[in-house]
C-alpha cells in the first residue's frame, strides 16, 4: 500500500505534465516558428547589412527588426524599408 501512495504524486505530475503538452501545443508550434522565422530574418538583416550599402538600403542588424521580419514576412521588409526612408534615418 505505501508502494501505491509513494506512486501517486509521479503518476499526478505524469499527468497534469501531459494535460499542459497536449493544451499548450500550438501555442508552442506557434513560438517555434515565430523563433525560427525571426532567425531568418535576423539572418537576412546581416547579410543584408553587408550588401545594402551597394544598394542604398541600410537596416540595423537588431532584434526589433528581425521580428518585424519574422511577424510579417516580405510586407514587415518593405514596412522597415518605408519607415527608414521616412525617418531619414
């Protein structure tokens, strides 16, 4: 019987750890990707960094930006482009 009662905090824990994973899953894919896709464009700022001063387009390489990048994709670019030519920045 103690073998039971030792048991049964594991067993509660076991399952209210897989209740949380199973209601909390999207939100997590959600994360990930958002994680993901503001690497690349964490990505895409650096390498455009060192390209854009051909171009005349110069970003900072930053985490605001990059999730910019990552929240809207090509539309958060021209956003970011658009913002620093009316700022003058």
């Amino acid at each position: 019987m103690d073998m039971v009662f030792g048991a049964l905090p594991w067993i509660t824990g076991g399952l209210l750890a897989a209740a949380a994973l199973t209601f909390l899953r999207q939100p997590l894919e959600w994360l990930l990707g958002l994680f993901l896709r503001t690497g690349a464009g964490l990505a895409l700022l650096w390498v455009l960094g060192g390209v854009g001063g051909l171009l005349g387009i110069r970003l900072g390489v930053n985490l605001a930006n990059a999730l910019v990048l990552g929240l809207l994709g090509a539309p958060g670019f021209g956003l970011l482009l658009m913002m620093n030519w009316v700022l003058a920045l």
